[in-house]
C-alpha cells in the first residue's frame, strides 16, 4: 500500500470513529458529558499524584534541614497524596457505571436506526436479503462474537484516560529532557499501528463470517426456544446432532478469528519490551541526573511517577473493542445501501367512496436473487365490490401474486394500479393500508387475545373486537378464555390455540382493519388448518358477510370458492382460466378437472367416514 493510501485508509479510520463517537455521544448527552469529564479527572488523578508526591519528598526533606516535626509538616501533603492515590479506586466504578449506561442507550440507538432503516420500506425483500441481514446483525454486534455496540463506551473512556495522562505526563518530563517526553509520548502513536492493524483484521474476520453466525444462532435460538424443534428433536432424535452441528459450525466460524486475534496480540509483546525499554532508559537518565544532583530528589520522585504513567500507553488492550466497534458505521451504510425506501408517490388512493377494483396488467416476477420466473405476462382485472377467487395447484404463483397486488414486492415488469391509480405513482405505505389480509404464513403473536386483533387497529374497543372475532368465528373462544389472556403458554396465565383457532383469529385481524378503513380483503388460504366441511361453512361465510367488499380469496381447495363471483386458475405462473364456477366447469379445461379429482377424491374420504357430502362439491 503506498503512503498515499495508507494516508487515505487513516483518514477513513478517523472520519469512522469520529461518526462513531457522534453515535455515542448522541445516545445521551448528558451522559456523554459526564463520561468525559469523569474520564478528564480520571486522567489528571495519576498526573496530580505524581506532583503530589513529588510535594511530599520536598516537605520531608525541609522538615529534616529544619528540625520541625516531620509528620506535622507532612500533614497536607500526605492528606492530598492518600486523596489522589484514592481518588481513581472511587472514579473506576463510577466510570464503568456510567459508560455501562451509555453503551446501553447507544445500543438501543444503533437498534432503533436499524429499525428506522427497515420500517422506512415498504416491501419485504430486505428481509430475504443476505446482505442486509448480514449487516443488520454487524450493526447489532451481532457477528462480532457478542460484542454490541454500546461496549465501545468504556473503551473510549480508557483509552483517552490513558492518553490524556500520558500526554500530561511526556510534558512533565519534557520540562527536564525534551527528548524524553516526546520519546514516551510519540513512540506509542508511531508504532499504535501494528496492534490496531491486526485487531482491525480479526473485525474483519468476524464481519466476513456474518452469515455464518446468522446460521449459527439460528440452530441455537432453535435448541433454546422452540416448542416446535424440542418436539420434533425427541421424535426424530436429532437434538444432539443439531447442538454438535451448533458447536462445530461456532468453533469453525471463531477458529478464524481466534487465529487474527492471537496474530495481533503477537505484537503486544514486542511493544512491551519495547516500551520496557524506553522506560529502564528513562530511569536510568532521571536517576542519573539525581546522584549527579542535576535533579533533586522530589523532582525525581516526579519525574518517575510520570515516566510510570506515561508507559502506561504501551499495555493498554482497548484497541480490540474499537476497532470491532469501527464496524458498526460501514454495517449501517451498508444496510441503508441495500435497504430500498418505499415509493411516495402523491396518488389519493382513499379517494373513493365505494368498492375499489385492483388490476394487474402485464406483470411479471421473479424473486430478487434467483433466476427462475414466478409470474409471467399476468393481466387480471378484479371487480369492485365482489369475490375474486385464486387457485391453482401448490407452486403455482398464488402466494406471490397476492404479495405483489399488496405492494409488498414491486413487479420487475408490467403495472399494477387500484382504481386507476399505478402502484408506481403511489404512496407504497398507504397502499398497503388498502387491503386487510390474512397470509397462509400469518404470524401467531404471543400477546393477549385482545392484542392479536388491535395490532390492525389501534383504536378497537370492545364492540368492534367482537364483530371481528363473529366474522371468523373466534367468539366461541370467549368461552374458555378472556380478552386478556395471553395467547401462549410461556406466560403466566396463558394459553395455546389449535391451527384452526389461531386462523379464526388472524381473520378476526384482517376484518377488524377492513373495519378501519382497508378496501380490499386478501385470503391467502385462510382455512389451510380447518377441515373441509368447517372450511366451506366459513367461506360462505365470508362471501356473504362481505358482500359489497371487493375480495380475494386464495385456495387449493376447489370446492371452497365455487361461490366465488369470479375464479382465476394459475398454472405455472401463468392464468390460463378465468370465469365463474358454472362458466369453467362448462368449458371443461384445468378447473374441471381439479374440481373432478378433488370431488373424487372427497367422495373416497366420506366412505371412510369423515362426514363430509360430496354433494356439496358437484356442479
């Protein structure tokens, strides 16, 4: 690396911990404050000890040459050497309190921006991306083997400590030797590089792991938390191949870093001897000076307290914590490079009075990162005000289609507009708050009953919690449980639902936010845990009580959307169908014949006694 870049490469270090320092420094002002003033007394403690004692040898030497009482005469000076010898052991633990402080709040910081960065999308594709969870866990001190960002505080605090002391010490001795102060004050500065350079590789050692520990602390997170895992892992045995799997990987993943680490601190002996040196030399001119009575002895007492501190640059192990810490503000660079914003277009989409009509018109999708194509060529008109119904087979493209029309992803090419208005144009956020929709991956809140439905409207009181929870059925839970039970059974006092249960109540959110004021109800299979008869029962439901409401529903189950007022058929992310139930089942194609396998096949079911009637599925 030539000077010129290594100048460069300095100059990007400093404007990283300088931005650093700023993120500290603005977590809590006041505490940031104080953390600097204690650290400056700190600092001063050992300087003003060293002059104390030098007082106190010249005190006891005048007491001798005067014949007074030599602890009379020592009194004030001995006072103030005990206090400032004390003085440190008080400020270590209120520094360490103080920093410990900080460094919380400064994580909480680092998290809220990472947050700030995440909710300021729309989308969801930053979730999926490696790159952005890669540095979302730097960000956190996540891959950097636990080591968050606010710990940074109280290795800043020692080390300019140790600095400020230092300097203030080279200048006590430069007074006698100018030489000597700036051999102990510029030699550390000069050779700091060969430490730093290797606790910067071991950083990156670790940043470059981030998917590696990602992995990692997901098969831990799995042994330690999920119900599900601990069940399946005594059914199938493969606990302790997971927890093995979890040692190895960790080990493979930190053998690495423990090798750059063991490199960099290869250094510290050297600077040690080094710095041992310089400091035996410092001695030996300082108690040179004094036999030759250059110096007197309360000088030297002086000289020497600050030829201790000044060495004291030389063992300090704090540039590991800042160098790891120097990560932090490239990982929210690039977590901010890779976190797309949201669309803000300026479009009233809640302009409307009545039922609003989505429309997809040549769209095509293809999952960021992958090559294979989702959805091609799709054109589908929805009508305002009644019931659209999606199903294909497994794979199909339904999922990612309903994903699209909610603005979660943007088409690669194509338009997708409501009422007119292109998603494009759009403001992305408001869009989504357009539609109320239920995921076939709907996500079972470990809050209370009540929570689950308000997370779609925070307003709610009671009147409109219960019309939620009778569209979906999930008022029959009213008699086992109250709104402030949690639903889980890690809380005291909690409770777990059934697959179907927890779907009743996913669709009691999305009605309640239809409530609030979304235009669209998205059903991406919304009965994937109900059993067939209870499934149709509740899609008629839904067709009647939503009447007016413009509505999608996605199934696999033919039978539940023959009522639908129009069914698409996705085959390979194509539609090649589309019509009401009596219009397909006469044209004979792809619906007729899942309709006729899956009537088939529910005929064959109700022999073995399920109960369900295969009337309820004949054209």
């Amino acid at each position: 690396m030539g000077l010129k870049q290594h100048l460069e490469h300095h100059l990007g270090d400093l404007r990283t911990q300088l931005q650093l320092v700023r993120l500290v420094g603005k977590s809590s002002p006041a505490m940031a404050t104080a953390l600097v003033l204690l650290t400056v007394l700190g600092a001063a403690a050992p300087i003003g000890f060293a002059l104390a004692t030098g007082w106190l040898v010249r005190s006891a030497q005048d007491a001798v040459a005067s014949g007074e009482s030599s602890v009379a005469a020592m009194a004030v000076p001995l006072i103030v050497v005990g206090a400032l010898y004390i003085l440190p052991q008080l400020l270590s633990p209120l520094v360490n309190t103080v920093a410990d402080s900080l460094g919380r709040r400064a994580d909480a910081r680092v998290q809220r921006q990472i947050s700030d960065i995440y909710s300021r999308t729309a989308g969801i594709d930053h979730l999926e991306n490696p790159a952005a969870r890669d540095a979302s866990a730097v960000a956190a001190g996540l891959s950097t083997t636990k080591f968050p960002p606010g710990s940074i505080a109280g290795a800043y605090s020692t080390i300019l400590s140790l600095r400020l002391a230092a300097l203030a010490a080279a200048v006590i001795l430069a007074t006698y030797q100018v030489w000597l102060g700036v051999v102990l004050a510029v030699w550390p500065l000069v050779h700091r590089h060969l430490p730093v350079q290797g606790f910067r590789r071991t950083a990156e050692s670790a940043v470059s792991s981030s998917e590696e520990f990602r992995r990692s602390d997901y098969a831990r997170e799995l042994i330690l938390s999920s119900r599900q895992v601990g069940q399946e892992s005594r059914i199938f045995g493969f606990g302790e191949w997971l927890r093995d799997g979890f040692d190895s990987q960790w080990r493979q993943i930190m053998t690495g870093i423990w090798n750059e680490r063991w490199e960099a601190k290869g250094v510290e002996p050297i600077r040690a001897f080094i710095g041992m040196l310089l400091l035996l030399m410092a001695f030996y001119a300082l108690g040179h000076a004094a036999i030759e009575k250059a110096i007197s002895l309360s000088a030297l007492a002086v000289y020497l307290q600050a030829a201790l501190t000044a060495s004291g640059i030389f063992f300090g192990p704090f540039d590991l914590a800042v160098a790891r810490g120097a990560q932090i503000i490239p990982a929210l660079r690039r977590l901010d490079h890779t976190t797309p914003r949201a669309l803000t277009g300026t479009t009233d989409l809640h302009s409307s009075a009545g039922p609003v009509a989505p429309r997809l018109d040549d769209v095509s999708f293809t999952y960021p990162r992958t090559s294979k194509q989702i959805l091609a060529s799709v054109s589908l008109e929805i009508p305002a005000g009644k019931t659209t119904a999606i199903v294909g087979a497994n794979g199909s493209g339904k999922s990612t289609l309903i994903k699209l029309i909610c603005g979660l992803y943007l088409p690669n090419s194509g338009t997708i507009s409501l009422d007119g208005n292109d998603l494009s144009a759009s403001n992305q956020e408001q869009w989504q708050r357009s539609y109320a929709a239920v995921f076939q991956d709907f996500i079972r809140y470990e809050l209370s009953f009540a929570e689950n439905i308000v997370l779609a409207d925070h307003a709610a009181g009671p009147d409109e919690l219960l019309a939620a929870d009778r569209f979906s059925g999930a008022d029959r839970l009213l008699d086992s449980i109250d709104w402030s039970t949690p639903l889980s059974p890690r809380y005291e006092g909690g409770t777990d639902l059934s697959g179907g249960q927890w779907q009743s109540v996913a669709l009691s959110r999305a009605w309640a936010r239809l409530a609030a004021g979304a235009q669209v109800l998205v059903l991406d299979e919304p009965t994937a845990n109900m059993d067939i008869s209870t499934e149709i029962n509740l899609f008629n439901q839904i067709v009647e009580q939503a009447q007016g409401v413009t509505t999608l529903l996605v199934s696999h189950r033919m039978s539940s959307v023959r009522r639908a007022d129009k069914i698409v058929v996705l085959v390979d992310g194509r539609i090649v169908e589309e019509g009401s139930h009596t219009e397909l089942m006469s044209a004979d194609g792809e619906y007729a014949r899942m309709f006729t396998l899956q009537a088939k096949r529910y005929s064959l079911a109700d022999d073995t006694g399920t109960g369900f009637d295969p009337v309820e599925v004949k054209p």
